[in-house]
C-alpha cells in the first residue's frame, strides 16, 4: 500500500518529506499531491524531459502476456538476485518503470517483508501496479527528472526494460545497495523482430550500459537467462502489443501478419541480469 513507502518519498518541488492526511500526501511547503481512487499517487514538478507512458491498450496487453508466465523464468532470476542481495527483511525497494508490478510482486513475495516502490509515467499501469502486491506504493514519475525518493532510501532498485538514471538511481540507493538491470540480448526474440516490426537490440548493450551506471555505480555479477517459447497467436498479438515498438507499428500490416501465423510460434527468450553495487 501507498502508507507503506511515504516515508520513501520526497516533496518533487522542494524534495522535502512528505506525510498523507485522508487522500492527500503533503509536504510542509505546502505542496500537496491528491491520491487516486486506486490507491497511486503521481508526484511530478512539472517542465523537464518528460516521459510518455504506456497507454491503457498497452498495459492490457503486457498484463495479459505476462499473466500467461511467458516471462516467469526472469521474475523468478531476479527475485531470487535481489533476495540475495537483500540486507534483512525490511527492505525498501524500487523498481524503475515497474509497468504493472510484475516484477517487483515477484521480488517482494522472495523477500519477507520488504516494501516497493513502483515507479512509472503510465497512470494506466499504476493503476495495476497499485494492486499488484499488498506491499507495494505505486507512484508517478519520471526517470529522466529527480527521482520522487529520499537519498540512501532502498536497499535495492531494478529495471526490466526500462530507462535508467544512473546519477538518480545512486543517489536513492543506500551504500552497499544495489541495482539490478535486466536487459535483452541480441537474440532475444530474434526470430519475431523483422516479422512484427520490432526495435532491434544493440550489439553493444552490456557495453553501453556499464558505461553509462558505472560512474555512479560499480558493475558487480551478471546472468543470461535464457529458453525458447511456443507462442499462440493471441501471445504474439500482445507481445508486438505492450513494447515500445507498438508506437511506431502499423496496425494492419501487423495484423495481417499475426492472422498468418501457425498455430504455435517459436521465440527466443535471452536477457542479461546485470547487478551493480552502490560504494
């Protein structure tokens, strides 16, 4: 619940703390930041780079994919990577364009009571992410701005195919925390790219990413995890459906395309959990 991780977060406008009265979180400059019906509350300055959050249509279709455990094998690797890592069982942690609250649910249900943040642009996906675990505050805002938390707050922060701040994420991680990135590969669902239209993944990915955390945090472990998948049509609808590239695809090639598929398609699940530590 959102009560759970005030005490996490910071007045956007003036960084000062924030307490909750009824439906409202305050801070003593007197900004306020009303919560919604379904529990998220968005805590934004206003100006900036400016992030565009998923739509409702997207969100639904990433629910769905997820819900059908495509992706179970990589919530459980990072679960089990920030249980690992967790100092003791009251843990703060954030997860940084947390979507729907997959994968922080996942992280919190291995760490006995700890406590999440789960931070996102999409009021869409807040509004699922806010129900996704008894345990988790969900809250809008921007990774490319200052992070609504407190310096040194969580013990641990990830990002599953999301942006990453890296001066932002160190600051919020205390010493000795830590950051968990997951990210593809160059074969992750290689064989859908060109048929559905996706953005393709950088060679040099695990390159680029230490370069940009490694001068506010330094590069610890790695894994890949990886397997295939037989997906349904439905499946391949939702995954061309919830990513970044359903920004740019044309919806009747794509679906023309779908409507051609066999029965099952095969599909390459390859990411990296990479783990850097605050020191």
């Amino acid at each position: 619940m959102l009560s759970d991780v005030v005490g996490l977060l910071r007045c956007p406008h003036c960084a000062g703390d924030l307490a909750r009265s009824d439906d409202i979180l305050a801070c003593a400059a007197g900004h306020t930041f009303d919560i919604a019906r379904r529990g998220h509350v968005t805590l934004l300055s206003g100006g900036g780079h400016g992030a565009r959050g998923d739509t409702s249509e997207m969100v639904a279709a990433r629910a769905a994919f997820l819900d059908a455990g495509h992706y179970g094998a990589i919530a459980s690797a990072l679960a089990d990577t920030c249980a690992k890592a967790a100092p003791g069982p009251e843990t703060a942690v954030l997860d940084v364009g947390a979507g729907t609250g997959h994968y922080l649910a996942a992280v919190l249900e291995a760490v006995k009571g700890a406590v999440g943040v789960a931070l996102d642009a999409s009021p869409a996906a807040l509004r699922r992410a806010a129900r996704a675990h008894p345990r988790i505050g969900a809250v809008g805002g921007d990774t490319w701005r200052a992070l609504p938390l407190k310096d040194s707050s969580v013990a641990i922060a990830t990002t599953v195919f999301a942006p990453r701040n890296g001066a932002e994420l160190a600051r919020v991680i205390a010493p000795g925390g830590t950051l968990v990135v997951v990210t593809p590969t160059v074969r992750h669902l290689a064989e859908l790219r060109a048929p559905l239209g996706l953005l393709s993944v950088d060679p040099d990915k695990a390159g680029r990413l230490e370069r940009q955390l490694e001068p506010h945090l330094t590069a610890k472990v790695s894994r890949t995890v990886e397997y295939e998948l037989a997906l349904a049509p439905a499946d391949v609808r939702n995954l061309a459906a919830m990513g970044p590239s359903a920004w740019h695809a044309d919806a009747a090639t794509l679906a023309a395309t779908i409507a051609a598929l066999p029965p099952w398609t095969a599909a390459t699940v390859s990411v990296t959990l990479s783990s850097f530590r605050r020191t």
